[in-house]
C-alpha cells in the first residue's frame, strides 16, 4: 500500500507528476486493469452535489485479474473543508493493503485559488507515512526544481544552455518537458549543448512571477524592470489592471510601515497581518526606509494615475500607460539609491 499526494496549481506540472507516479506504480502491469482515475465531473454526478463516495467506493474495491490497484483522485481542492474531506480521512485508516492510492490536491474549477490542505488531512497522511510530490513548486523552491530538471536533463547542457533556457522559460516551467523532447529529438539523447544550440527552440519568453518586477523595480535598473514587464504582458498575457494591482499592493505595503512601530520583519509582518514567510515583508520594510515619505507618496501618486489613465483618463492604450508607470517607479528606486 501506498499513499502519495501530488500537490500543484500548474496543470502541466500536475499532470506531468501524475504520470510519472502511476507510471512507477504500474511498472510492468497492465494499467487498462490496475489504474482508475476519478475527477471533478465524477465526484459532482448529476446532482452537482459534491461527494467522495466514488473515490472512497473505488479506493476500497479488490483488484481484478491483478495483484494491485492505483486509485488516482484529481480535483480535491474541491473538498477543502473538513467537512467535505472527513470521508478521506476514514479511508486513510481502512485502505485496503491492495490498494495505492495517489491524491491529487489541485483546483477544481469552483477554486480561485489552491486551498491550502486541511490540518486534519494532512495530520491523518502523516500517520500513513504518505510521500508528498511538490508539482509546482514557488519561490527558492521552484528554482530548485528547475535547477533539478536541468542537471538530470537527457542532453547534457553547459552552464550558458541551463541559463538560457531558465531565463526563457520564467515562470512557464510546464514548457520543460516538451523543450527536451525537442532537443533529444533534434540533437540525440545525451548530446552536449550550449546556448547557442537551444536558443532556437526556446519559443517566446515566458511569463515570470510578479515578484521578479517588483524586485526589478526596487533596484532601480529601469531596463531589467521593463523586461520583466514585457514577458508578464506578453508571455503571461496579463492586463494592465492586473500589473496595477501587483504594484498597487507592492507600494501600500510599504506605505503602511512608513513611521510605523516596527522593527524587523516580523514585528512587519505581525502589523500587516500577513501570515507565512515574512520575507515579503521584509522586502516592504526595505522599501519603506529606503523611498521615505516623500518619494512613497510620489510613487502612490503615480499608481493613483495610472489606475486614472487605465480607466479612460487618457487615450493612451494600456500597456503603454503601465510601461511609463514602471519605467518612472524604477526611476524613483534608483534616486533614492544614488542619494543614500
């Protein structure tokens, strides 16, 4: 009996682990016997009232014709609440030692957003000793990630091809896989490459995460800040609202902490009221003493116009309107930083 739960709000990611998994677990069975999956459509029926029966039902049946089954349940961010997730977490205790059963915590489509793993579900996997498969890592951990998949490449990529294809890629690290088919197909399993010899087969640059404008913006290099902004439009195909709402949030942050009783990022991040990691406020604290007052409230300025301007205050088109805003934000850091 196995437990493993494949966690990731990437749907390429997601689906890539899922078929690693099933695959290792299946090795050479016949998956046509061995292998069920059940998603969100199953668990809705056609009453569209969400349960777990089926999975549970499934998890439970003795194989046939086979020494083992692999029971793969997609969409459990559907059942967030404790409620909802209380059948699973029986399950976990009466799993039939026949049975390897692979939990799929991503959207379904009712989530905005990943919820987080309840408490009690993740207290009863730990119980089980289940194995945990990160898909879609975020922050130091998706560098890692990246950095994982580039040294076990099945072509042997110098430092220049690993930076080209991480700096390309960005945030899109779904397009991984199909980039090395690409090279193998082309160059042969194990052929060393270089930059020059990927380049081509990069495609467009993809989008990176927000944070990677921000920071770019906050070190004042105007030319990196507008690049970044280039891949989020182009490659993540963001509206300029969307942009506006990152800075937006970037810069109130920070505008709170300005004179406020703090004295480290934590004592930051208690008075934002942010939970997790508080390197984001850290980030916040920095900028708030490093812009001042004055240059805070030029940069609020310049968001409140912006958002003016979007909104049909000019005729200028959108992208343009947020590629002045950045371009005049970063021009700010980089004052603030030759006046220190």
């Amino acid at each position: 009996m196995a437990v493993i739960v494949i966690k990731g709000d990437d749907d390429t990611l997601v689906s890539q682990a899922i078929q690693a998994t099933v695959n290792e677990l299946v090795g050479d069975g016949d998956r046509t016997l061995m292998v069920e999956e059940l998603t969100e459509a199953v668990y809705l029926g056609e009453t569209n009232d969400a349960s777990l029966a089926t999975l549970i039902n499934a998890a439970q049946t003795l194989p046939f014709l086979t020494g083992r089954r692999v029971v793969v349940g997609r969409n459990l961010g559907l059942f967030s609440k404790q409620a909802t997730i209380e059948p699973l977490i029986q399950l976990l205790d009466n799993l039939p030692d026949t049975t390897d059963l692979v939990l799929v915590w991503e959207k379904a489509s009712s989530n905005q957003r990943l919820p987080a793993v309840p408490k009690t579900l993740q207290t009863a996997l730990k119980a089980v000793g289940a194995e945990t498969v990160d898909a879609a890592p975020s922050g130091r951990g998706r560098k890692a990630f990246l950095d994982e998949r580039l040294a076990t490449a099945p072509v042997r990529l110098d430092g220049s091809a690993r930076k080209a294809i991480a700096d390309r890629l960005g945030d899109d690290l779904g397009r991984l896989a199909s980039v090395f088919d690409t090279l193998v197909s082309t160059f042969g399993v194990d052929a060393p490459l270089g930059a020059d010899d990927v380049a081509p087969f990069l495609g467009t640059a993809a989008d990176v995460p927000p944070w990677e404008l921000t920071d770019a913006i906050d070190s004042g290099n105007v030319t990196l800040a507008l690049e970044k902004l280039e891949r989020m439009v182009v490659g993540g195909e963001r509206h300029p609202l969307q942009t506006l709402a990152t800075l937006h949030n970037h810069y109130q942050r920070a505008l709170k902490l300005d004179g406020a009783p703090v004295l480290d990022e934590r004592s930051a991040a208690a008075y934002l009221g942010m939970t997790g990691s508080t390197f984001p406020a850290k980030k916040a604290l920095s900028l708030s003493k490093r812009l001042g007052p004055q240059r805070l409230a030029r940069a609020v300025g310049l968001l409140a116009q912006s958002d003016l301007d979007l909104r049909g205050g000019t005729g200028i088109d959108g992208n343009t309107v947020v590629t002045i805003l950045v371009a005049r934000l970063a021009h700010l850091s980089r004052s603030a930083a030759r006046s220190s």
